[in-house]
C-alpha cells in the first residue's frame, strides 16, 4: 500500500537554523521539499566532488599491481582534495600538450616534403636584402611561370613542384598564375618543432607516471566523495531555505516538506522539543511533488529490488502494485526461462550465495530471496511442460512426465482434432492476459466505486473479456473458436462481440465523468480517434502477451541446438572435452539471453500494459527523508 503522507511546514529562528537542520536530520521523517541552495561552501564542496569524480575516472584507467590495504598511505581529507586537485590540473595540462603535438606533427607533415626549414636563415636572408617565400604548383604547370618573376626551384615530384619567389615583394605577384599557392612558414622552424613535440611527450609521459603513482587511492577517493553527498546536502538546504533578512535577532527562517501520517505524531513532538512551529494537513490536488512510500509485507517487498533498479515508483494518488507485480512477474519469468534445469541452476546459485554470505555473517542481499522466488517459478513451469535442459521427452525419466499438465506438456502427443501444445500455450498467454488486465480495471471499479466514472472501467473490462475470444478466434484456431460457436446454447462469438460493442458504449458514455454525463460524452467526441483506438489498443494489448510463449520457445530451440550439436561429438572420447565446453557456453549463453528477454519483456508486460489499462504513468517520487548516515552522525 501507499502510505499517506502529511504536508508540513516548521517556521524557526533564522540565527539557529544550522542547530534546526541537525535535529530535523535526526528525525529522520522529513521529505523537503525541492530546494536549490547558492553558497561559497556549497560551491566548494561541488567542486572537491566534481575533482575527486574526474579523478577516479581517470586514474581508474590505470592499471597497478594489486598491493594490501596496509602498504598504501592512509590520506587526509585536505590530502585528498590537494590531490584531486592536481589531477585534474594534469589532465587539463595533458590535454594542451596533446593537442599541441598534433598541430605541430601537422605542420612537420606539412612541411615534410619541404625538408628542414629555418626561420632564422629566412629572416637573415631578409635583413641582406633578399626575400624569399614559399609557393607550390602542379607539375605541368611550372613552366608557364612569367619569366619576370624570379624562382629557384627547391624539388618537385611528379604532381607538385616547389619553388622560392625571390623578392616578390610583400604581396602575390600579379603576374604569377593562379594555380600557384603560396606555403604560410611555420610557426617555428621544423627541428624546433620537433623539439617542442619531444618536449611535450616527455611532460606527459612525466603526467602518466603521476597517475600511476597517485592510482592506489582511488577507494580512499571515492570514500572521500562518498563522504561529501550529505555534507553537499546539508548545505544546499541551509543555502537554500527560505528566511526573513531584516538582520533581527528574531528573523525567521521556514521549510516545507511531507511526513508519514502515521509518524506525525512523533515529528509534533520533536517539533516542540525543540522549540519550532509547525503548521500541516493533507496534501491538496495541485502538490505534484507528494513522495511515494510503499509499506508491504516481507514477502511482497522482495520485488523492490528490481522496481529499484528499473526505477520505477507509483505516484502519490496511484496504485501499489507491488503483490500483482510479483506474482505476475515471476510467472513470466518462468515462461521466458522455459527449462526446469535451468531453474534448478539458478536456485543451486541462490541458495550457495544465501549459505555463504550467512556464513561469513553477512547479512542477506534481497536479491536473493528474489532470485530463489523466480528460480522456483522456474523449475515449476518446466515441470508442467515437461523441459528440462533442452532434452527430448524420450530422453528423461518417466517419473518426471507424471509432474506435467498434459495440455501444455512437450510429452505427450496430441490425438488428431486435439490443439497442439503451442495453440494451448498461446491460450495460457492470452489467459494470462485477460486475467492480468482484469485486475486492473477491478481496482479501478474499486477506486471509483462512489462516481458514475465506475460504469467507464466496467465497459473497457467487458470490452477485454470479448476481445479475448476474439483474440483466440485469429490467433489460435478460427475452427475451435469460430465466431458462429455455440456452447450450452450460448452463442459465444456473437456474445463476444456484444461485449465488446457495450462496453464501448459504456466506456464512451462514462470513461470520462467527472460529475456530468454531458461534459463525459463532450469529452469523448473530442477526442473520438482515441477512443475509437482504444479498442484497437485492447486487442494489441492481448496480443502482446504472446511474447511470452514465443521468446521460450526461442530459448528452447537454442537448448536443443545446443544438445543436439554437442550430441554429435559426444561419442568422440578426445572431442568429449570440446562437447563440453559448448554444453556448459551454450546453456549459459541462453541462459544470458533469456535473463536479457525477461528485463524487455517480463518488466514491459508489467510497467506497459498492466500499467496502462491501470492508468499509471510511474510519475511518482520515492520517499527521501531528510537523514542521518552513517558518515554525518
């Protein structure tokens, strides 16, 4: 569930803010607020976290010897920071140096035909009176020279010729052909440059070895700016807040934010312990920025690990699918695995992982629990399908086919005029389907079970249930599900199609009431391509839950490529190795692959479709309080 949260306000002495903003850290119960502070500190300390993370980039690019934790130095903060500091220095140095060495390895390639060119000999030359300049022509064009310009020709090729003017003067000369370009000299004579470039390469190469030396306090670095985030956050707050500046010694100073309700109790008391007014209610439809606490049983909570990493949060006011997202997930989880010895790996790995770190005292990662949930649901779908390994049924032993459900099991043939197992598994899909998107609009019909707006959610789900056997009609089998079908007097396909007619009407009529059935229907004529489309969505969304069966029998047919090719040599006593090899890389390749599909399509059935026939953007925020650490206690 949601928890709900209280707005509140605290008002204090602007003078005492700094003592304020510890004891509401130790709280530990505020969510503040946005707050964007502006200090000399807090600039300073931006940029010490800013230094230490250029730093680790660049020195982790390093490779050093492995050396104990004791034979490195222990580094003091304004060590640290210093060090930082000159790194960052070096690499703004590296950077000039490298981009001089290519200028200057351009003008020697520019001049390499050229031979060596001294800037010195030119000027002197000048100073006697004679002035030479640079020129180059194709080759078929230096005899048509005027021959009232003066060249000495230096060397030619058999494209380019080059050539001095002699006493030219200052500008082109007008007699000279217009092919001709004139060489710009140098910026220093061509053995200076290479001076300059082994000059600039030692510097960096001295910059190099600094790395390499400085490259053993890359932790201690990254302690060290670990260490700065709450320092960073504390003083954007204290920056940031909001204060009278009349210079009174009774200014205020005021910050807003949102408590747990079932924890405001607790703030009320810490507020009067130290002295600060406070002003709360409940959140009003224009707060967008309300956080997000979720507050579910152990085992439900085990899904947070991946809704961490994925990053998805519900909004204040929407749903907590948390248990649905679960249950759902790990059944999808085993139908993209597919392959109960895959399942059994996975748990074998969970379990070792879980012993160890108990072992060595550590305390559980939640992943674990998770991976051992989805492993289960693994081993359990390859059961009921009878696929284990990839192998062929004939190749497993008999008590293994007893677990499996016919109708879906890979171990029993099907009598003529039967669905096959890939029809009956794309029934369980779209059953899945149907079952899924039930429930969200059976939370929506709860949610507005006091407004008309309900008849809106019952009309999208009578919409859902005829597209269903629409669905199975196109996809499956049009015989078995012909849409002139009559079943115990029923009518199913005309029935089908009544539903999905009404609860358009229905969905038209009430989707968007809000108090006028006019103003809904208003609504809906505005944006009628949408609504019209809606239908359309309903039977993509259906569709879209084949995924499951086809990305497990992708992985299936990977399995048994795998056995079958590793099968072939697997008689050889000298290729057995090889054998091997390919069983061991090619599961575990698939087994990679499957983990990629889950994340694409598992997480997609779930964040996507359930998502949006629950009307969920995932906008919300996570609850933040403002805390102490264990660096700022």
């Amino acid at each position: 569930m949601i928890e709900k949260m209280k707005k509140v306000s605290i008002v204090l002495l602007n003078s005492e803010k700094e003592a304020a903003l510890k004891a509401l850290r130790k709280t530990g119960l505020l969510h503040l607020e946005k707050i964007e502070g502006s200090s000399e500190k807090l600039n300073t300390f931006k940029e010490y976290s800013n230094n230490a993370l250029l730093t680790e980039s660049i020195l982790g690019e390093i490779k050093v010897p492995k050396k104990k934790s004791t034979e490195v130095k222990k580094l003091s903060d304004t060590e640290i920071i210093d060090l930082c500091s000159k790194v960052c220095k070096n690499a703004e140095l590296k950077k000039q140096l490298m981009d001089e060495i290519t200028a200057d390895t351009n003008e020697l390639e520019r001049f390499l035909s050229w031979g060596e060119v001294n800037l010195e000999d030119f000027d002197y030359l000048k100073e006697k009176g004679i002035q030479l300049k640079l020129y180059e022509v194709n080759a078929d064009k230096y005899t048509q020279i005027d021959e009232s310009i003066q060249t000495l020709l230096v060397n030619n090729d058999k494209k380019i010729v080059r050539f001095l003017i002699i006493n030219g003067g200052d500008e082109r000369p007008e007699a000279l052909i217009p092919q001709a370009f004139e060489v710009p000299f140098p910026r220093m004579s061509t053995k200076l440059l290479v001076k300059e470039i082994k000059k600039d390469e030692k510097e960096i190469a001295q910059i190099e070895d600094f790395y390499k030396q400085h490259a053993l306090y890359i932790p201690q670095i990254a302690a060290f700016r670990k260490a700065l985030v709450p320092d960073m956050e504390f003083e954007n707050i204290n920056a940031g807040m909001n204060h009278e500046s009349e210079g009174k010694a009774n200014d205020l100073a005021w910050i807003s934010g949102y408590v747990p309700s079932a924890n405001i109790e607790d703030f009320k008391k810490a507020c009067a312990d130290n002295n600060w007014a406070l002003a709360y209610d409940d959140p009003e439809d224009e707060d967008i920025e309300v956080p997000t606490k979720l507050k579910n049983s152990k085992f439900v909570s085990l899904i947070y690990p991946l809704t961490d990493f994925l990053g998805t949060v519900p909004g204040y006011k929407e749903y907590d699918i948390s248990g649905w997202f679960l249950l759902f997930f790990s059944i999808f989880f085993g139908m993209i695995f597919g392959d109960g010895g895959y399942g059994i790996l996975l748990v074998l790995a969970v379990l070792f992982l879980m012993i160890k770190n108990k072992a060595a005292g550590k305390k559980i990662p939640p992943l674990l629990p998770l991976g051992l949930i989805l492993g289960i649901a693994t081993m359990v779908w390859g059961a009921v399908t009878c696929t284990w390994f990839g192998l062929a049924p004939e190749q497993l032993p008999d008590w293994l086919k007893l677990f499996s459900i016919r109708p879906i099991s890979n171990a029993y043939e099907k009598l003529p005029g039967q669905l096959t197992t890939d029809q009956n598994l794309q029934i369980f899909c779209f059953t899945l389907a149907l079952l899924q998107l039930t429930v969200a609009h059976i939370k929506g019909i709860v949610r507005n079970r006091k407004s008309l707006k309900l008849l809106g959610e019952l009309g999208a789900m009578l919409q859902l249930w005829g597209m269903f056997y629409v669905v199975l009609s196109l996809v499956v089998s049009s015989e078995t599900f012909a849409f002139d079908k009559v079943v115990y007097g029923i009518p199913v396909g005309i029935v089908s199609i009544g539903l999905v007619a009404f609860g358009f009407i229905l969905g038209f009529i009430f989707s968007n009431y809000e108090g006028s059935i006019l103003k809904s229907i208003l609504e809906s004529l505005k944006g009628i391509i949408t609504v019209v489309l809606g239908v359309v969505n309903v039977f993509s969304d259906i569709i879209s839950y084949i995924r499951l069966w086809a990305v497990g029998l992708a992985g299936a047919a990977i399995s048994q490529t795998v056995n079958q090719m590793a099968g072939s040599i697997m008689g050889h006593a000298i290729l057995f190795v090889l054998a091997l090899i390919l069983i061991v890389g090619g599961h575990g390749l698939n087994m990679v692959l499957n983990l990629l599909s889950v994340i694409v399509h598992g997480v997609r059935l779930n964040t996507l479709e359930f998502s949006s026939h629950l009307g969920m953007s995932w906008s919300g925020i996570k609850y933040a309080p403002f805390k102490e650490t264990e660096n700022n206690k």
